[in-house]
C-alpha cells in the first residue's frame, strides 16, 4: 500500500468522523414522548471505533513520514517537507494580505483629509508573493510524488488490520 493511499483512508475517516458528530448532536434531544431518528448511544460507540482506526493511521502515517528519503539531499524526511511547505503556506498568507492591503481605499473625503500612501512597493511584494507560491508549488508537487512512491511496510499495514480496519 502506497502513503498516499493512507492519507485517502486517514481522510476518509475523518468526513465520517465529522458526519457522526453532526448526527449524534442533531439526536441527542427529541421532543417529550418522541424517539430519536438514530440512537446517540450507537453513533458514539461507531465514532469512537472508528476514531481508534484514525489513530492508528495517523500513527503509521507519522512513522513512515518520519523516515528520511534517500532521493532527498541530506534524506530529508517527509515530516520536514510538511512544515517546510506550512512555513511557505504561512509566508505566501503574509504576503499576499501584504498585497491586498495596498489597494487604493476611499477613505478620504475631502481634500483636506489625511492621505495615505503606500510604504513599499505593491510590485516588490507581489514577485515575493509569486516567489512563495513558485516554490510552494514545487513542495507540494515533491510531497504528492513521494507519498505516490513510498510503499506503507507491511508490519505497519498489519497493525492497522488489527483495529478492525479494512483496507
């Protein structure tokens, strides 16, 4: 089993998990003399099961995305590559509300009000905000190929099959 195919199932169980909240609060009251549509108690124990597959995905995920890959220089680990591309996620956020608030306002509504100019260059700004998602790209795109190529070891697979899990 491939990594990415991991993460499909590790996201998968998380719709389910969201969808179970949403229907357990939606049954927990009813009105006098009424019975609810699903029984809360069932839905919790399905949630809970399923919440102890997740974590049992997400620790294998965490194991094999702290192995260090031999086509990275230095066998940089896919754990690093997450928070290298958060860091840019982060970076590209800054700069591209950077951008945004340099757009004209009409906040001024007389000559003799205050106006305001830009302090830096919208230009400058912008090349850096391409810049980050150039290379955010370009992570992305090395993280989805690798998830595509690293094969989940079998006593790993084997671990998750214990949960009760199906794959």
């Amino acid at each position: 089993m491939k990594l990415a195919q991991l993460l499909n199932h590790r996201a998968d169980l998380q719709k389910r998990m969201k969808d179970l909240k949403q229907r357990i609060n939606r049954n927990l009251l009813v009105q006098e003399g009424e019975k609810p549509a699903e029984q809360p108690d069932e839905l919790i124990c399905i949630f809970t099961n399923i919440s102890y597959q997740w974590r049992e995905i997400v620790q294998v995920i965490n194991m094999v995305n702290n192995q260090p890959i031999n086509a990275t220089p230095g066998g940089t680990t896919l754990s690093e590559m997450v928070v290298m591309r958060d860091h840019l996620k982060m970076l590209y956020n800054m700069a591209s509300e950077a951008h945004a608030g340099l757009s004209p306002r009409m906040d001024r509504f007389m000559r003799s009000e205050i106006k305001q100019v830009p302090s830096i260059e919208a230009d400058k700004i912008r090349k850096t905000c391409d810049g980050y998602a150039r290379d955010l790209r370009k992570l992305d795109d090395d993280i989805q190929e690798y998830n595509w190529s690293i094969e989940v070891p079998e006593p790993l697979i084997e671990k998750i099959i214990k949960t009760g899990f199906n794959i």
